[in-house]
C-alpha cells in the first residue's frame, strides 16, 4: 500500500528536524503580521529555520522571519512559528498548512492562531482584537481534499466547535485581568493577496463574518481535523474597504500592528499561562 504523498511529505519535513527539536511543546503559536517580534521577550531555547527543513515551503512576506522557535512562556512549553505562509503565495494548501500539522508532530495539543484582520463590523476599530468564535473557510481551497491521511484525521471531519470553548474563556478571563475589552466574532477567510472591493466586503458582512483576512482559517481546519485545541485572535488593523474614506496598505496594518502590538503580547502571554495551569 502506498502512502498518502501529503502524509509522507510531512514526515520527511519531521524526521529532517527530528534531532533538533529541543522538547515536546504543549501549545504551538502562530505569529501573524506585525507580530513575530513576540518571540524576542523569551529565551530561545532552540530555532530551526524553515530553509533547514527538508522540502518546507517558505514565506515570502515582508515582516514574516521564517523559524520555528522553541521557549517557555510562564513556564508552558511552545513552540513558535514566526512567519506563516499564506495560500496567495503561490503554494498548494497542503504545504500552508503543512506547518500545522508539522508542530501536532512535534507534541503540541493547543494551537494559538493570531491573525492582522480588516474589520468587517461597524462596531469594530482599528487596535480591537477580536476572539475568534467561528469561522468562514469555504473561499479557500479546504486542506483536507485529496485522499484522507487516516494517520491525521478522519475523512469527514466535524467541524461544529473548531474553537475550543475553555479557551476562549481563558482569553476572555486574560482580558479581563489587563483591564480591555475584547471583541468576539466570526472570522472570514479569502485568498488574497488583493485587498476586498467595498461589494466582497458589503458580502462579507451578510454572510455574518465580523473580519476577514487571508490566512488562519485554513490552518484551523487542517487543525481540527488532526485533533489540537484550537483559539484564535484577530488583531483589527484596520475597518475594510469602502467602511472608512481611506484606501488599504500593508503599511497601515504594519502600523497598526506594532501600536497595538504590548498589549497583544500581554494577551497572548496571559492566555498562555493560563492554558498551562489547565
């Protein structure tokens, strides 16, 4: 019998780096833009770099580093993806999501995606982060097509709590503790690298997504289906097309990103913590 290619793909990407890993984490967290300097108020207690690794697909983003970095933080094993890498750079979805299920490999159980989001709701501003509760993922192609790695997860896999419900109570609970109010709602998924029209935005917003990006709802599909505990934050860089009289840059959700960027860092650390104390 012949193994699934997907499957065996990632396990020449795992035993390329098998020796390198320093522990099992217990949470793998995804960095998004504007926020992979994270990793730099923790001890590196190991990095491996994507090129190290033996067909890994690489981002080509500016701002996205590309490593994975091994650290504790507040004492909870993590391992760190600095640099995702995004369906509109060109790869099949099975390598943007090859990351994913290369850090389940490795040990990890919880996965922490954060994202720069354009706000889709009216009620949303630029500097909000928004709890992901659910997901739209139906405009890009689903990772889970193709033959089934059994290995992974089952062929249909049930997708009605992709976002674990304690931790997003974990989340609420940390923002409480710094004092900010957090934003809940649905996260939208397109393809990029295009910024929306004001009409895919306007449809968006019937379709009930309160912001919409280009990464993370993939990789929590490929996710769910391998078993991992899954949360997500959305940090609004900015309210999407046609909402305010002024035209999208990179630049702005860089901007964004970096002003918000402490608070987000003492958000996720929080929630870390808290994810460690079960």
């Amino acid at each position: 019998m012949t193994m699934n290619p997907v499957y065996e793909k990632l396990n020449r990407c795992y035993e390329s780096i098998r020796e390198k890993i320093p522990f099992a984490p217990e949470v793998a967290l995804i960095l998004g833009s504007g926020l992979g300097d994270y990793a730099d108020g923790f001890a590196e207690e190991g990095t491996i770099d994507y090129h190290e690794i033996e067909g890994f697909p690489v981002s080509t983003v500016p701002g996205h580093k590309g490593r994975f970095i091994f650290t504790h933080v507040e004492g909870v094993p993590v391992v760190m993806m600095q640099g995702r890498v995004h369906y509109y750079e060109g790869y099949p979805m099975s390598d943007v999501v090859l990351p994913t299920r290369l850090m389940k490999l490795m040990g990890a159980k919880v996965l922490f995606l954060t994202n720069a989001a354009g706000g889709v709701n009216y009620d949303f501003s630029a500097g909000d982060f928004m709890m992901i509760k659910d997901q739209i993922s139906c405009f890009v192609p689903s990772p889970l097509l193709g033959p089934n790695a059994e290995e992974l997860g089952p062929r249909f896999a049930d997708m009605s709590h992709i976002y674990d419900e304690t931790l997003q109570q974990k989340i609420r609970d940390s923002a409480a503790e710094m004092g900010i109010q957090i934003q809940e709602g649905v996260y939208l998924q397109l393809t990029g690298p295009a910024y929306e029209s004001p009409a895919e935005v306007r449809m968006c917003r019937i379709l009930g997504a309160d912001a919409v990006g280009m990464s993370t709802a993939c990789e929590a599909v490929a996710a769910n289906h391998m078993g991992y505990k899954i949360c997500g934050i959305s940090c609004i860089s900015n309210l999407a097309c046609g909402m305010t009289e002024q035209p999208l840059s990179h630049k702005e959700v860089q901007e964004t990103a970096d002003r918000v960027a402490p608070l987000f860092k003492e958000l996720v650390t929080k929630t870390i913590k808290k994810i460690g104390q079960r």
